[in-house]
C-alpha cells in the first residue's frame, strides 16, 4: 500500500459523476498515468498491502451498518409520525395492523443491527481477533435493511412519499448504494461463506488422506468418527443466556448445530468445486449472516435485563428478541434445509436459458 499525491505528475481525476443518489459526496475516477511513488510514501511493509486494504474495508464496512442502523430509525421517525397524523377511513393509519407490521419488523431489525455493530465493535476494540466475516455480516444486513425500510417509509407516506417535496425518494436512492460498496453484497456473501468453509474444509482435507492411509491414520479417524458421531446428536452449547431467552438461545444451538453438518455434507460433497456453488454459497451465508444477529441479540437482550435487575423492565428487549430470533432462526433452518433439498439445476437452466435467448421468460401469449 502507498499514499499518492493527488497533485503529482500523472495522476488525472475524470469527471463528476451524475449519481442517482448520495450526491453531497462527489465520485469521479482516478487516472494514474506513470505516476512515480517516492519510497517515504510506501504504508508498513512490501507485500503487506492487502492486509492493510482488508483493515480498511473491514472498519468501513462497520461503518456502513452503524450508519445504516441510523438511517433507518431516521426515516421510520418520519414515517411514524406521518402513521399517526394521516387520517383514512375515519382513523390513523398507524392503527391499521399492515401499516403496525411494517413498524414493527423495521423495529425489531433495527435492534438486531445495533446489537451486531455493538458487538463487532467491542472486538475491534479488544483487538487480536480476525473479525473480518463479522463486519462482512454487519454490512450485509445493515444495507439490505436500510434499503428495505426506505421503501416501506415510503410505502407508508402513500402517494406523496413518491414526492420530492418529501425525504422518502432521497432515502431509497441514498440508500440504494450500501448494498454495492464496500464489497457488493453478492462478493461479501461469498466471502463470509468460503472464509467459513476454509477450517472445516482442512480439518476434512486431513481426514481425507487419513482414509487414503487408514492403518497409519487410525487416530486421526477414530477421532473424527467420534467427534462426528457426537456432533450429530450433541448442539454447542450457550450458557450466558438469561434464563427468560432459554428457548431462543436454544433455537440459535440448533441452527449452529444443523448449519456445521450441513457445511460439513456440502464440503463432502462438493470438495474444492464449492467455490463455484454460489447457490449453497449464499445459503450458507445467509444462515450464518441470521445467526451471528441472532447472537448479538440474545447477548444485548441478557445484558438488557441484568442490567434492569428483572424482566418487566427489560420487557421491550425482551420483545424484540422475542420477536427477532424466532424469524432470523426461521429463515436459517430455510437456508440449511436448501443445501440438501433445492432446485439449484432448475434455476441455472432457467437462467442460461434466459440469458442465451435475451429473453426473460416465454413472451405473453398475447404478444405472439
Ligand atoms: C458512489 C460510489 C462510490 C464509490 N466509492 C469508491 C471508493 O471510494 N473507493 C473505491 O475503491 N471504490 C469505490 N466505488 C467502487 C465500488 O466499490 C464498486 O462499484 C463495487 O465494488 C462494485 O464493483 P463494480 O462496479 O466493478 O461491479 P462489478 O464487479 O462489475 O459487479 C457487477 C455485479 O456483479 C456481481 N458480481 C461480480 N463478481 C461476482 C462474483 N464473483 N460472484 C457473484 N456476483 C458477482 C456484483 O456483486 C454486482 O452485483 C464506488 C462506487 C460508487 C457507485
């Protein structure tokens, strides 16, 4: 890595970019034409640049998901405000249950990503780990539920929310772009599940050439046949949780349980060539993206009520982990079942097709 001089000799800026949103921050590209680095300017040492723009991109992603966290209370409060005031049939929109739902999963989720930026956050602090597939998961769900309440914001505002006379256009678009820099979602899921893969994925290489040489190896497999046969019936488990959050902090086991056989039968499997299955990619990555939220949860949620002495008054932390883990551990188990059960051959031929033909999907019949 080197700092370059934005007025040295070479170095040209293109022209300002027309964005569709964010646009008090100005983008253009940079040209770097034979441009000399003198070798005061070179950041740590030869070769160690990578890790220096991995550190770089693992704070901005935290970043992202705080300030994502923050954008989305913001134009909820807007939203909010207008559910209370805008009056149809007689009462406030707010009163109606499809408008209560939109708050209330806005709410929930908007707990969960402040607990997991919380919780990144502390490792950071405390330094000495590699905590690049947290910041990676932050990222992923912050963006995605910026975006996702945006619209409902403006969902909720009716008509005039489709207004520029109104924040709701601006927060869709402004938000729009968390979910490609910093690492396009699509790249940081791929990264948060072969970064996930890799130790499993050596702990079996090594009981694959134990096998190729059974006699010499019979530790190794006694050992990984008794560690497999145990790991099929017992969950890891989570002794920190509030006894009030028992049922949830058991739900979060079970997935961390079924999700590392599953991991383990797609290795098995697939071998190397999982690299090219981005259909159990993302699946993996999506289960492990709702269990590290999961967690933080359950974490904020005890700390909540300890902190409160007793559950009453813990009572609003209790709901959104009441309400957050059982969905998040939902759409977990989804994800694993799928790594076994899909119709991941479908959907490539569907694709190939389309993208063979240019043709989305067989033309209405009344347009032939
Ligand atoms: C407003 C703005 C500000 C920016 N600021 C900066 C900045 O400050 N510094 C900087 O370095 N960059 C910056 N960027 C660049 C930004 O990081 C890239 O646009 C982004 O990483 C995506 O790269 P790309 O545009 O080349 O898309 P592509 O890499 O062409 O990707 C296009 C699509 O294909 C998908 N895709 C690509 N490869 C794969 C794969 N292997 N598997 C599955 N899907 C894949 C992507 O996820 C995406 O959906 C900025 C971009 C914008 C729009």
């Amino acid at each position: 890595a080197f700092i370059v001089n934005a007025h040295a000799e070479g170095v040209r800026l293109g022209g300002l970019e027309s964005k569709m949103g964010i646009k008090a921050s100005d983008t253009r590209a940079v040209f770097f034409e034979n441009v000399k680095v003198p070798v005061e300017d070179r950041l740590g040492g030869v070769g160690g640049g990578f890790k220096i723009a991995l550190e770089i991109l693992n704070s901005g992603r935290l970043g992202l998901a705080a300030g994502s966290a923050r954008g989305t209370r913001e134009i909820m409060r807007i939203a909010m405000e207008h559910a209370r005031t805008r009056e149809q049939f007689g009462r406030p929109i707010g009163s109606f249950e499809m408008i209560q739902k939109k708050v209330a999963q806005a709410a929930v989720d908007c707990y969960a990503i402040d607990a997991a930026w919380m919780l990144t956050s502390s490792m950071v602090d405390r330094g000495g780990i590699d905590f690049s597939l947290e910041t990676a998961a932050c990222k992923v769900f912050g963006s995605e539920l910026a975006f996702r309440t945006s619209n409902e914001a403006l969902q909720i505002a009716g008509g005039i929310g489709y207004s520029k006379e109104y924040p709701y256009e601006q927060s869709v678009r402004d938000s729009r772009i968390n979910l490609i820099f910093e690492g396009t979602n699509e790249i940081l899921r791929a990264l948060i599940a072969l970064s996930g893969l890799q130790q499993p994925g050596e702990h079996l290489k090594a009981i694959g050439k134990a096998f190729k040489a059974p006699l010499r190896s019979l530790g190794v497999l006694g050992s990984y046949l008794a560690g497999r046969a145990k790991r099929q019936v017992t969950k890891p488990p989570i002794t920190q949780a509030h006894p009030a959050l028992a049922a949830e902090a058991d739900m979060i086991a079970s997935n961390v349980h079924d999700l590392a056989l599953g991991v383990e039968r797609v290795l098995m499997k697939h071998g190397k060539a999982v690299i090219e299955r981005q259909y159990l990619q993302e699946r993996m990555a999506n289960a492990a993206i709702d269990i590290y939220l999961s967690i933080a949860v359950l974490s904020r949620a005890t700390a909540a009520i300890h902190r409160a002495g007793e559950e009453p008054a813990a009572a609003e932390d209790l709901d959104m982990a009441r309400l957050f883990i059982p969905m998040a551990m939902r759409r977990a188990r989804r994800h694993i079942r799928a790594l076994a059960n899909n119709q991941d051959a479908r959907l490539t031929a569907v694709a190939s097709r389309a993208m063979e033909t240019g043709e989305l999907a067989p033309v209405p019949e009344t347009d032939r």
